[in-house]
C-alpha cells in the first residue's frame, strides 16, 4: 500500500477522502442534458438572417430529444451527446410583406459526427415563399451549424469547468514559474494555487437517537471523533482551532462555536485544490428524544459535490450512529 506522499500519482493515497477518483484517475461522469436543453435553446432561438428578398427568424425550440455527459476518465475528458431537435422559423418577404412559417429538424446531433457534416433539413408550410426557404437553406442552415459549434466548444469549457482539477505537483509548478516571474522568491506575492471553479452549496438534515450535548460532543471531543471515524484524529476545539480528522483527509479551522447549538468551521478536502475552503456549519436542534442536525456546506467544488455528500452522509452520519448505538448497548 502506498505511503503519503509515496508511489504512483495515479494512486497517491493522500489525494482522496474516501477512495475515489485519486487525482481523477478513476470514472467519474456528469449529466450535461438539463444544462445542454437551456444552452442550445440560448443560442438556437434568435438567430436571423436577411438578404435583399427577405428576412427568416428562428423563433422556437419545439423539440430537443435526447441526453448529453461529460466523463473523466484518467485524467481525460470524455463526451457523449445525441440530440434529435426541431426548430420553428418565421420570414417575411420584403416586396410584399407576406409572412411564412416553417420547420427546421436536426435529426442527429452527436459525436459520431463533425458538425459541418449534421444534417439539417428545411420545409416550409404549404402556399408560396419558397425565397425564404431557400435563404433558410443556405444562410439560415450555416448559422444553425455554427450555432451547434458554439454549443460543443461550450459544452467542453463552460459545463467542464473543475472536473479536471490540477494535482499538487502542477500546483507546485505554478509556484515556481510565478516566483521565477517575480525574480526575487522573498518578494513573491501569495499565489491562489489551483484553478478558479464553479461551487455548489449542500443542504442535509439528519436525526439521531441522543441529546444534543452528547451530539455537539462527538464533533468536538478527539476521543470520539476518533471513535466514530476510526482513525487519529487532532482537535483544537476553540476559535481558530485546527482539526485533522480521516487521518488528514479532512482539515480545517474551526471559526465559531456555540456550545451545544452550532459550529462554523472552515472544510476542506485532502483532493480539493490548494487553499480551497468550503465554510460548513452545523446547526443542532433539539427535537422529542432526538437531535437534529442541520448541515450547511458552501463553496464545494461542483465536481467533488457527490463525494462530499458521501462523505457527510456514510463517513460522518452513518458512523456517528453507530458509535450511538454502541454506546447505547453498552450502557
């Protein structure tokens, strides 16, 4: 078993919380499908296109069939999408100011093709205007595959932002080509180290059989803490106190705490990028021979939301129940 610090970086230990996606090594996979609905309608409906005869619109997104996801495999990203979509246009010829309607359909948007190469059909309601369905057919058809590049370059920018976040070793590097800048090290200015990513916030809810005294103390007494996650665990339970807990996987600040009724501390991830906090809170409500617990999680990295869910919910919970329901046998 490797060392911290030790071994391939593929499958350095120290890069994960709970034994997935070392350094992202592992298959992770994000559904682009509702986020992919509201980019192409974005950039579909709207689009113009006007010549000396007339002027068409693209007026609607009737239709848009099928799913689109991101993968990550080994460090790569992977994409997937298929897409079966109809659009509504309108045009109006200017001569004699007749109005016309029509349908354009992209039976198949997906990877197995270039863009250049889908294919986009143009009809027109019945009755004249064949002068707008030809400017549709020519300008309108080149716009609309532009428009579908525009999604694809997004899709594989804007949506994947995070999911391939840099390992300590490129982190380091930025360091030393940013000090290497300044040319003085005991001058160079703190650098961010990392990328700039999208977060999310977590909102969880759970009940335990206990008090909240007996709660509240099992975030904040080592013993216990030790107890429930099973491994070493450093506590200063106090403003400004650091925590180490899953044998350094989680560290932190504890920022607030209000005996017996709430915690703020600052949380983080062995895997997340370097300096990067979330700020967690920790509500404990009394209820009828329970406690609630109210957690507030923001600033997680969109991509590490599922792991940290995880996290809270079967390394954190779900052990702290059990560690209650030890005792309670015990008793």
């Amino acid at each position: 078993m490797a060392k911290w610090g030790q071994g391939d970086p593929r499958w350095i230990v120290e890069e994960r919380e709970d034994g997935t996606n070392v350094n992202n090594w592992h298959w992770t996979e994000r559904d682009a499908t509702v986020w992919s609905k509201g980019k192409l309608r974005e950039l579909l409906v709207g689009i113009a296109m006007e010549n000396e005869t007339g002027r068409c619109e693209i007026s609607e997104l009737k239709q848009v069939e099928g799913e689109a996801s991101c993968s990550s495999r080994k460090g790569k990203l992977i994409f997937f999408y298929e897409w079966n979509i109809k659009l509504a246009w309108k045009g109006t010829i200017k001569e004699s100011g007749a109005k016309h309607k029509g349908l354009i359909e992209i039976p198949s948007l997906s990877e197995e093709n270039e863009v250049d190469d889908t294919e986009v059909n143009v009809s027109k309601k019945k009755g004249d205007g064949d002068i707008l369905k030809d400017l549709m057919k020519t300008t309108g058809t080149a716009k609309v595959r532009e428009a579908l590049g525009e999604y694809l370059k997004a899709l594989k920018t804007e949506f994947t932002t995070g999911m391939i976040l840099p390992t300590k070793a490129i982190a380091t590097q930025e360091l030393t080509v940013e000090r290497k800048v300044t040319g003085n090290p005991l001058q160079a200015s703190p650098v961010a180290l990392g990328v700039r990513i999208p977060t999310v916030a977590l909102h969880l809810t759970e009940l335990f059989d206990t008090t909240v005294e007996q709660l509240y103390s099992i975030f904040t007494v080592k013993d216990l803490v030790q107890k429930f996650s099973k491994s070493p665990a450093v506590l200063e339970a106090e403003k400004g106190g650091k925590f180490q807990m899953f044998d350094g996987n989680i560290t932190g600040e504890y920022v607030e705490l209000l005996t017996n009724r709430k915690i703020i501390m600052k949380w983080r991830c062995r895997n997340w990028p370097e300096e990067h906090y979330a700020t967690v809170a920790l509500n404990f409500v009394p209820a009828p021979g329970q406690t609630e617990l109210q957690l507030d999680c923001k600033g997680v990295p969109v991509c590490k939301e599922e792991n940290t869910k995880f996290c809270w919910q079967k390394q954190h919970f779900e052990e702290i129940k059990g560690l209650l329901q030890l005792t309670t046998q015990n008793a």
